[in-house]
C-alpha cells in the first residue's frame, strides 16, 4: 500500500480565526493522517489470523473511515484557505451551476447561508458542497462525524469544518455562527472553483 503523507499548507493570517487556532487545527490534521497509517498497520498485521481478530478488525474498518474522512476533508478545508480571500466569479461554471440548483441574484451568498443554515444544526461535523455528476447538479448536505452522512461518490466543491475544534478557542462554545461568517470572510472561491473545474472534466 502506498503511505499517506501530510500535506503542507500555506495559510496566510485570517480575519477573524486565530493563528493559534489555524496551528492547533493543523496538528489535529497531522493526527488524522498518522492514525490512518497506523491503523492500516494494525490491520495488516490482524488479518492474517482475522477468524481470531474479528471484533478488533470491526472496530479498526470503523475507525478507519472516521480517521481517512478527517484527513480528506481537513485536505479540501485548509487548501480553501489558502492564497487569501477571493470571491466566487459570478461569470464562472461553478457559479453558473449554483444558480440552477439555488437560483438567486447572488450565488455566493446563497451558498454562504445555506453552509451556515446547515452548519448551525446541533449534530453535523461538516457542512458540504459537492457536484452530482450523474444527475448534473450542485447539492448541499452535511456529514455527522466525517464518514457518515455522506453524498457516497459525489466529488467535493467546498468543506466547511463545523466540529467545535474549529472554532472553541476563537469564539467559544456558543461561537459557531460567527466562526462560520469568519471563514466566508476569508474563503478562496478560485479553489472551489478548481474543485469543480476537476469534478466536471472527471465524467
Ligand atoms: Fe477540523
């Protein structure tokens, strides 16, 4: 199997998410990637004997997907922050395609209230948009944790991290709203609409 390795981010200061806060949740996202490998280790070396191992190999195939969802969309998280604020291009295909699921005068801000709408809930761990390449169209959801709750298959365009790790230090326990409007604030729309560009010329 080949290794997993962190990934490096560049993340300029942000408006209104700590320096502090952006390093802890840099090392929470070391962590997730440290623990898949050494889960994949651990799963190796059971399997052999997996009659005998049966109840530790249940646990370690679900903690593996909770530890690969947290490194993958801790991956789309940070590089949406990357390379400073950039607002979404309302000529873009990205855009073009939020307007036919979400039709409104400003796609940008009709996502940004439907992420916050469903990231405020008590329960999602992420809110998500992804690109559904089989019916055509931008779909908002959620995942509880990071593994479960899932669109299975559909392609990432934007991850917003709504786990109170991402935003207790800054804002508090009751801070979720307002952690939320920060990271808009200093979202990097050209990285979603990368994401899409990628997601769209896949099918
Ligand atoms: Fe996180």
């Amino acid at each position: 199997m080949k290794t997993f390795t962190e990934q490096k981010f560049d993340i300029p200061e942000l408006k209104g998410i700590s320096k502090k806060s952006v390093e802890e949740h840099l090392g929470l996202y070391a962590g997730y990637v440290k623990n898949f490998g050494a889960l994949n280790a651990e799963m190796s070396a059971l399997m052999p004997e997996s009659e005998k191992h049966m109840h530790a190999i249940s646990e370690l195939l679900r903690r593996l997907s909770f530890e690969f969802g947290g490194m993958r969309l801790h991956e789309y998280y940070f590089a949406e922050l990357q390379g400073g604020a950039k607002p979404l291009d309302p000529n873009s295909s990205l855009a073009q395609a939020i307007n036919e699921t979400y039709p409104s005068e400003n796609p940008e801000e009709r996502i940004k209230k439907l992420l916050k709408n469903i990231g405020s809930m008590r329960g999602p761990g992420w809110a998500i948009l992804y690109w559904d390449p089989k019916s055509r169209q931008i779909l908002a959801g959620f995942s509880g944790e990071q593994h479960q709750g899932h669109f299975v298959t559909l392609p990432i365009i934007l991850a917003l991290d709504v786990w109170e790790h991402a935003y207790i230090l800054d804002y508090g326990a009751s801070g979720k709203g307002k952690y939320i409007d920060a990271f808009f604030e200093n979202l990097n729309w050209g990285v979603c609409e990368e994401n899409f560009k990628n997601a769209h010329s896949a099918q």
